[in-house]
DNA sequence: ACCATTTAGATATCATGCTATCTATCTTGA
DNA sequence: TCAAGATAGATAGCATGATATCTAAATGGT
C-alpha cells in the first residue's frame, strides 16, 4: 500500500528530484499510479471483507478455479501463483478450510504434498462476487482515469 | 497489495466477466495496475527496511518536511496527509522518535496535541535517500511501461 | 460557571504480511 | 541400500495494518 493522500507538486519533486537526473513527470507518474492501485485495492478490500473475504482468499480460490483442465492445485502450485510467502499460504489455507471454501486431502503419490480442491460452496460464492468484483474494478478504473 | 504473479488472460476474462457487461480490456487494465504498484512496492519496502526504515515511516517524514512554511506538524496533520489510521501514526512516531528522527512536545495552546519535528538525523536520511528512491521510482516505470 | 459534547491522541486487541526454522518425505549417488 | 541432500508444508515469532475503546483536554449552549 501506498500510503499518501495527497502527492506532492510538481514543483515539489523539482526541489527533491531536481537535482538527481530523473524527471519530475516520471515521479508523479510513478506515484500517481501507486495512488491509483492503492485505493482500488482499499476499495476491494472493503469489498471483499463485507463478505468474509480478503483479496489474498479470493485470489488463492481464483487460481484454483482457473486451472485449466484440473479441478485441484498442490499447496506449493498454489504459493508459485500467488505472490506471498508460503506460511501465509499455509495459513489462508488453514481459515478456508474451516470456512467450507476448500478440502485439503495428502497427494497420493507424494505423502509430503497436499491437493486443494474448491469446494460446491466456493463456486457458488464465486459466481456471486465476480460481477461485483469486475464492476468495483471498471468503477475505479473509470474514476482515477 | 495485489498478489497474483499471473494475470488471466484476456480470453478467460472474458469466460468470467464476458456475462457480465464490463469489456474485458478495463479488467486486464485494472489488473496490471495493481501488479505494477504492487511489484513497485514490493521493491519500495525492500529499499527501505535496507535502511531501517519502511515506506510508512519514510512518508510520515516527508509529510513534515515537506510542508511549506513550517517545520512540525501535530500527530493529527500527519494523520490527515497519510492514509492510515491514527494508532498506526502514533505507533509508528513512537519508533521515530526510539529512533532519533523526529522530536514530540505537548502544544503550547492544545494540552491535547503534540508537535511533531524532524531531526537533524532526519534531514540527513532523507537528503541520503532521496536519489535512490527517485531511480527506483524511474526504474520501475521504465521496466513495466 | 458548568455539564454535555467534541477533539487529540493513546491503548488494547486482532488480522495478516514477513523470515527463520522445523518435520516429514522423497530422491540420488557411492 | 542407505546416508546426504532436496523438497513440501507447518510452526514460531515479529512487524505492522485495522477497529474499538479509553483518557484528557477543549469547547459551547444554557
């Protein structure tokens, strides 16, 4: 996150940048953008927490349901996806479980690996967030444009 | 912070939102906003926490440094100009000032509030700073643009 | 003047990110 | 074949975001 309200001028980032070769406009840009994905992502957050969610739970049933052909990810194909440590992974997966969102059951050919499979439950809960989900994201689009 | 490594791709946007009356190009758009800022930030942090600080606590110096005309703010103008709830600013002054960057005294007028200034230590990180958070800003822009 | 309300900030507690480390299982090469 | 190393995942503990609630000081209407 990114966490000022408002940027700096222009003539601001010259007083600070000005001397150090890179371009003011490209600073603002930088900002601007990290501005922008910040009070998406609050917004989606806000969004999603209203439903018992989080971004990093949607995100980890997303990628599970959108394996091509398979029905079911390993706990370490689920942490390559995502971008965030594998104890969280461990841990989101931990509270989805006992949420009814997913079922974890041993790999039956690696003793040390774990399938997660989403559960009737999170289908359904998908399919009720998305359309919102893809209406916040062109709302905020359109907003900050 | 957004944590999906990959993006869907347009055709199973399209599968998801295709019903759902949002083009799937503002979705992609939407999306690679929040990887860019997050992977931004990603790189912000590490930056920081290389020199004892975070993205936090850099921000809540340049907010007083920044400002014209003067040379403190109260706790409750440096809630007002960073995004983030009170007890996380009064924690994270707590850290400044264990740290030497920033002195607190009760306002003269306000038993209430306290004016908040940075150090000479203050002045010097960020002034050591500055050009590199600045490169890493142009960097990025130019690396995902 | 005085009590109710507002305001400034702090404290308590929780959620969730991280790194470091541990256990259990699998793989590999002498 | 079996010990050394690699790999899958879990656990421990810290840092830092959030909300709810508390205290102390200021303010304002009667």
């Amino acid at each position: 996150m990114f966490f000022l309200k408002t940027l700096p001028s222009a003539r601001m980032i010259e007083g600070y940048a000005g001397a150090h070769d890179v371009p003011a406009e490209t600073i603002i840009d930088a900002l601007t953008l990290m501005r922008r994905a910040s009070q998406m992502i609050r917004r989606l957050e806000s969004f999603f927490s209203s439903h018992g969610l989080s971004q990093l739970r949607f995100l980890f049933l997303i990628v599970i349901d959108r394996e091509p052909d398979r029905d079911m990810l390993t706990v370490g194909e689920i942490t390559d996806r995502l971008d965030v440590a594998g104890p969280v992974v461990a841990r989101t997966l931990r509270v989805l479980e006992g949420d009814g969102y997913v079922t974890a059951e041993r790999d039956e050919n690696d003793a040390r690996a774990k399938q997660v499979k989403l559960t009737p439950k999170a289908h359904a809960l998908l399919e009720r967030l998305l359309p919102e989900y893809f209406s916040i994201l062109a709302d905020e689009m359109d907003r900050s444009a």
